[in-house]
C-alpha cells in the first residue's frame, strides 16, 4: 500500500520536533515525531514502529496533518451525550429543590434523590438514575446536605419560649489545690552526717 504524501509543508522536520518538546499532550507528540521520522526518509513502517503505532495509524494520522496541521494530531473530545432534561425543566428541578417538598403533595419532608427521580418521571417522562439526580443537583450548584428533618406540626414558638425559661448550665468553679511540696516525696530531707558518710 502506497503511503500518503505529507502535502502540508509549512512546518520542517526539525520544526516538527521541537513542536513535540513543547507539547503537553504525549500523543500529539508522538505523532509529531512520526511525521518527521517520515520527512526525514525513514519508511513508514519503521516511523510508525519507532512511534508506538502501526501503519494505517500513521496513514490516517498523515491525512488529519495535512488537512489541519498541528491542531489535527490532537485527540478530539468526544461530545458527551445531550441532555436529557432541557434548560427549563433543569431550572424548574432547581426551583423544585428550593422550595422544599410539601408533605401533603409529595408524602416526604425532604427531597432524596430517588424522590426527585420519581417526579422528573412524573412530570416529564424522563427516567433518571438516583445517581444521575445526583449530577444534575451539582450541576445546578446543590450540594449534598445531611440535615435532620423538621416536623411539619412542630410548634417553633413554644420550642423558643422553652429555650428562655431553661436554665442555663455552666461548669463548677475550680478551687484552687494545694500548693506543691519542695520535695518530690513530700517531707523535707536531712544532710548525711560526716560520720555515717565515713
């Protein structure tokens, strides 16, 4: 199989290895090396082989250098998939987490993400793992919270007037120890006689 002919002259070889020096990217550089394996006179085989690739790998690469140069020997992202949920129905989830369940509609008094997914089903057809809930809510800038649920009948006037009338609990005062021996044993320590030191 006759090789395809590097068209694409505006860089020399020794251009081409210093462009894969300075590069970031390992397999740009990679494929850098190999087009100038090939300008330099190296089959195509063997520059391929030197570079980590087979021949065909090196054919379609030549082609991505001659039609976009430098940029052409750089992996492409690939897309991610659209989203299933469009900018409104996301602002409306977003909303939706806000303003919190009402026990009453929804049976809960904290949205889960399992409970969300039920309702995006509900409301717009679109069945989403608890685990993709979980992006979506980070996306919209949510974090995860874990907070005790309030009841829904819980009397806050009553809980503030029990938190004034309670007492209020402060520790013991310390009393003061008694002050420390000079000795480590506690009693004073008489001087060895000359006679016994004899």
């Amino acid at each position: 199989m006759a090789g395809v002919a590097i068209t694409r002259m505006d860089l020399t070889a020794g251009q081409l290895r210093q462009a894969s020096v300075r590069s970031r990217d390992s397999n740009a550089a990679r494929r850098m090396l190999a087009l100038a394996l090939v300008m330099e006179g190296k089959s195509r085989s063997e520059a391929a082989a030197s570079c980590g690739m087979d021949r065909q790998t090196l054919r379609d690469w030549v082609h991505r250098y001659n039609a976009f140069g430098l940029d052409g020997l750089i992996d492409r992202k690939a897309p991610g998939a659209a989203p299933l949920l469009s900018p409104s129905q996301m602002q409306e989830v977003a909303e939706l987490v806000r303003q919190g369940p009402d026990p009453t509609v929804h049976g809960v008094v904290r949205w889960r993400r399992i409970d969300l997914s039920r309702l995006i089903e509900e409301r717009w057809g679109v069945r989403l793992a608890e685990r993709s809930v979980g992006d979506l809510l980070r996306r919209l800038g949510f974090r995860r919270m874990s907070v005790r649920p309030r009841c829904p009948e819980q009397d806050v006037a009553a809980q503030e007037a029990h938190k004034k009338t309670s007492p209020t609990w402060s520790p013991p005062a310390c009393r003061p120890g008694r002050a420390a021996s000079r000795s480590s044993s506690g009693g004073r320590t008489k001087h060895a006689s000359a006679s016994r030191a004899r």
